[in-house]
C-alpha cells in the first residue's frame, strides 16, 4: 500500500486531542511498500523448494538432503556400523533443517537396498511400520555406495550454509541412481514422480547405449506384482502404469495375495477389502495377515463365491489394482526439466563416461608426476650429484647446482624441472640414498611405464572402458538383483461383471417404477442385481430403455418386461416388431 492509499488521518485521536505533527511525521515513515512484496516472496519461495528440497539433480540423482547424508556417511566411514543419531547430528552441519526430515530420508534410502548397510529395526515396506528411534538403528555405507558415489578429486565442492564446512555440489555418481531408487517429491507449483528400475536392465541399457544400440526401460517395484506399462509414455507426465498384486487361490473358499501393488501398504489393502466388503462389491468372511519378511494376505471367502469372479472382484474394487501417474521431472542446468527415462539414462551414461574420463587424465598425471620424480631421483644418486652441494653456502647456490648436474640427463624427461622438484631431492634421507638400488629404481620406473600406457589406452578406448565398468558393476552387485515386478498386458475388468449380487430388484410394472429401493409389497421381485449393474426395460408402447440401477427410477407406466442389462451378452437376444398402426 503506497502512501498515497492511506485513509485519512483524523484531525483529533481518540481522546479527542489533535496528533502531534511530529508524530505523525514518524507514522508515515514507519509505512511499508508491499506493492509486489508477495509476488516476489513466493517466487523465491517456490524456487528454494524446487531446487534444494522437492526436486532431485540430474547429475548424481539426489536430492540436497539425500546428498547431505551420504556426504556425513562417507566423511565418518571407518567400516563400521555407525548409529542412526550420531549420523544425524553430523549431517545436522550441512542440512539445517531438523532432524527429523534427516532421519526420514535416511530410512528411505535404507529400504531400498542400494546405498547402505542396515542394521536393526528399519520399518517394512510391506506392512508400513516405521523404523526403531535413531538411537537403536545403525547404519554405514555399501560397497556399491563407495564404488559408485565418491571421489574428492572429481568433486565440486561448495560452502555449507554457516560457511564452516565443505559440502558437494553434487556426487559423482557412476551410475543412474535416479532410475534406480526412484523419487517422489512435491514442491510449491511442481511435482515430481519417478518410478523405480531394475538394476541388471539399467546396465544393460547402459551397455546398449553406449554401443550405440535400442533399448527399453520399464519400471520395476520392490514390493513385485504385475505391471501393464502399455501407457507408461517414457515416465512423462500423462503416462500411467496400472499394477497388481499377485493373488493365489489357495483352494474353493481361499485367496492369499502374496505381492502387493506398489505404494500399497498390508494395512491399507486390507481395509479397502473391508470396505468393499461392507458396500457389498464382494462377500468375504474374514481377512488374515500373516506378513512378516514375506507378504501373506488370507481371505477367506463366503459360501457360494467363484473364487475366480473374487479375483476379478478384488482387482476392480480394492487396491489390489492401483493406477500410478509418473512424472519424471530433475533439475538440470539449474532449473526443472521433464526429461523421460530414455533420455534421463542417456545423459546419465554419458555423465558416468566423462567422470571415468576425468578420472583417468588424474590418474596419468599423477602416474607421470611419480614417474618424473622416480627418474628424478634416479639421477640424483646414481650420478652423486648430492655431493656437489656440500661446498654451497646459500639456499639459492644448491639450487642452481642440483640443476646445473641435472641438466645433462633430463632430455628424455616429460617435463621441466622445478625448484619444487630440486626441493624434494634435498629432502632424501642419507639412509635412502645409502641404500639406493638402482635395479629395484629400474623396476619401479619400467613398472609405472606399463601403468602409464594402460591408462592411455583405456582414454584411447574410452568407450570400451566405459563398457567394461558397467559389466563389473554388474558382475560384482548383479546377484539378487532379478526383476520383481512381471510386465504382462491386462484384461479389462468389467466392474458390473464382476461384481457381487448385492441387492433385489423389484418393479411396479403398472405405475412404471423400478429400483432396488422399493418395499417387498410394493412390486413385483425382479432378481438379484448389484448396485451397479445396468438394467433394461420395455414399456408397453414400444419403447426400451437402459439405465443405471437406482433406488427407485420412474420410466413410464406399463412396464412389460424389466431385467438386468448384460452388455455384450451373447446368449440374450431381444427383437422388436413393429405393427403398423392404420393396417395392422
């Protein structure tokens, strides 16, 4: 509100005394523009939430608080079990926004088996119950964790947020986590939802793209069943996967469901078979759950039920059947991008071969820096150029005498020599020196010559390496990994097919009403029906309708013929004969 919309002010106060005009002065000053105050607040808001809390970076597929956490796991990794809390207070240094967010990422990333090693009460994904306190958990890192997720010396690191500690910008991440562990989050004006994969197909694919090949990807659920992922359009919005749980029919009067759908907890399942049991979709008489490290769901059905029209029954009326919409948004190149599964792999292959890249110019350089310093030292001692120094006075006189005895033996070397280099001669032991074999300085020089050109030859074949370093990770972490979730096609289920007779029918064929909802004297019995099947009625004029079974429904009077309408039904056949009405 500018200055110029200010009510008037009064020219007496309360007390009925005129404000001092230097008062006044200072109220006026005291005002605050919020003219686009809001516009700008909330756009701040929304984009502090998108990038640093809700929405996963492509590059390493973490979001902040997911990297935090490992981040404090690798900086406190000795090989031990570390307790839940403890590593919540160390990641409390990068992530200031309580502990309880820290500790509800953690334990979802420890039930999906990737990342860490778990120890002690962490929750099921089955049955929904939360993991132990923190104080009672442990945890550490996985060998896959360590293999795929760091290397200082190909990290950007930035400032925490009190500027005491170094945190990554992101980890350099050899693999396409995001695809693998999948994430859900919702921010202010934007969600996110990508589905989970399975990790032998994720290398394959991989594998695939870097030869240059086709390939597919489906999603893959830790909680198994079966998926249709006829509509999963590449993970994009509008895309949808309907899975199912997998259902035994134990014998004529017992299911047991031994998968669930994914994001399906026990608990809510079988309330929503209590719930369709109790509208009347499905007769059951009571439900067991015997879940304990596998899932076992007993249902126990009423006399005189099809246990094969039950299944269609659960799957139409129960979260036996959910429909899951994915939307695969990341931030890339600071701001949200809706990428698909195809091209999400894609630039994470090519990420993974570029830091396999950088890895390995870091390696040559250091193995050429040992290489020259070896050589370096070689020549040192053998040519007893140490003795020349023993007459210098001055710092600047030994200097120039180590490079003037060097001189005429470092042509064939890869560089220069330094002063830094001339310093670290100075700084061999006597006892070294003493002791110098030249034989094992030969084999030590002519073994980090074949380290050396085997590093070329991996960045001459980068692609190769890069092949080979799925293939190990693969071989190495590939058992127990097998897909869960069966892709098959399903059949649609009609619910009115499927459903339970629930209610009866009757009709006041005279008067013209139909419905369930009409007393036993006021017409005629009909039959059974649920209460969403469609029905059928022809009036004496002539005229047919079909319609939605109600309560109670007026058609017109003089009903000639009332039954439930059985769409597609082969064996029911209606004709119509028209008379004429002037000739009979």
């Amino acid at each position: 509100m500018s200055e110029e919309e200010l009510p008037p002010v009064d020219s007496e106060n309360e007390e009925g005394n005129a404000p001092e005009g230097e008062g006044a002065g200072e109220a006026l000053e005291r005002v605050i523009q919020v003219a686009g105050m809001y516009n700008n607040y909330f756009l701040d808001y929304a984009s502090y939430v998108i990038l640093e809390r809700a929405v996963p970076h492509q590059d390493d597929g973490l979001k902040p608080v997911q990297r935090r956490i490992l981040h404090s796991l690798d900086e406190m990794d000795d090989g031990r079990f570390h307790k839940v809390a403890n590593v919540i207070g160390n990641t409390m240094k990068y992530h200031p926004h309580g502990d309880a967010s820290i500790g509800d990422a953690m334990v979802q990333i420890g039930q999906k088996d990737l990342l860490l090693d778990c120890q002690g009460n962490w929750g099921n994904i089955f049955t929904g119950d939360r993991a132990a306190a923190p104080r009672y958990i442990e945890v550490r890192l996985s060998k896959l964790g360590k293999e795929i997720l760091f290397n200082p010396k190909t990290t950007t690191w930035l400032q925490s947020y009190d500027g005491r500690n170094k945190e990554p910008e992101t980890l350099p991440v050899k693999f396409p986590l995001l695809l693998a562990s999948g994430v859900e989050g919702i921010a202010v004006g934007l969600a996110c939802k990508t589905l989970p994969h399975n990790f032998v197909e994720l290398i394959d694919a991989s594998v695939a793209t870097l030869q240059g090949k086709g390939f597919t990807l489906y999603p893959d659920f830790p909680t198994g069943g079966t998926a249709d992922v006829e509509n999963y359009n590449d993970g994009l919005r509008g895309g949808k996967v309907r899975v199912r749980g997998r259902i035994e029919k134990a014998d004529n009067k017992t299911l047991v469901i031994r998968e669930l759908p994914f994001g399906v907890t026990t608990s809510s399942l079988i309330e929503s078979i209590l719930k369709a049991n109790d509208k009347g979709k499905i007769k059951i008489k009571r439900v067991e759950d015997n879940t304990a490290s596998e899932v076992e769901i007993v249902i126990h059905l009423a006399n005189n039920v099809s246990p094969d029209k039950m299944i269609g029954a659960l799957f139409a009326f129960t979260d036996c059947e959910v429909s899951i919409s994915p939307n695969s948004t990341v931030i890339l190149n600071d701001k949200p991008q809706f990428l698909g599964v195809k091209e999400l792999l894609k630039i994470s292959t090519e990420r993974t071969k570029g830091l396999l890249k950088l890895e390995l110019e870091i390696e040559l350089g250091e193995l050429q820096e040992k290489w020259h310093f070896a050589s370096l030292e070689k020549i040192f001692i053998e040519n007893r150029i140490y003795r020349d120094i023993e007459e210098c006075e001055t710092w600047e006189d030994i200097l120039a005498t180590i490079h003037k005895g060097l001189k005429p033996h470092t042509k064939h070397l890869l560089r220069a020599v330094t002063d830094e280099d001339v310093t670290r001669l100075t700084e061999i032991r006597i006892k070294r020196i003493s002791k110098f074999d030249s034989f094992k300085a030969d084999r030590l020089i002519e073994g980090l010559e074949g380290d050396i050109d085997q590093v070329k030859h991996h960045l001459d074949h980068l692609t190769d390496y890069a092949i080979e370093w799925f293939r190990m990770l693969k071989k190495k972490y590939g058992a127990g990994r097998e897909r869960k979730t069966e892709l098959r096609s399903f059949e649609s289920i009609s619910r009115s097919a499927v459903a339970v007779a629930n209610v009866k029918l009757y009709a006041q064929k005279e008067e013209g009403f139909v419905g369930y909802g009409l007393k036993r004297g006021e017409g005629e019995l009909v039959g059974e029906c649920s209460d969403i099947d469609d029905i059928i009625v022809i009036r004496k004029d002539g005229i047919m309708q079909v319609s939605k079974v109600s309560q109670k429904a007026f058609f017109g009077k003089d009903i000639i013929h009332v039954a439930v309408w059985k769409r597609g039904d082969e064996r029911t056949v209606y004709n119509c004969i028209y008379l004429d009405g002037a000739t009979g």
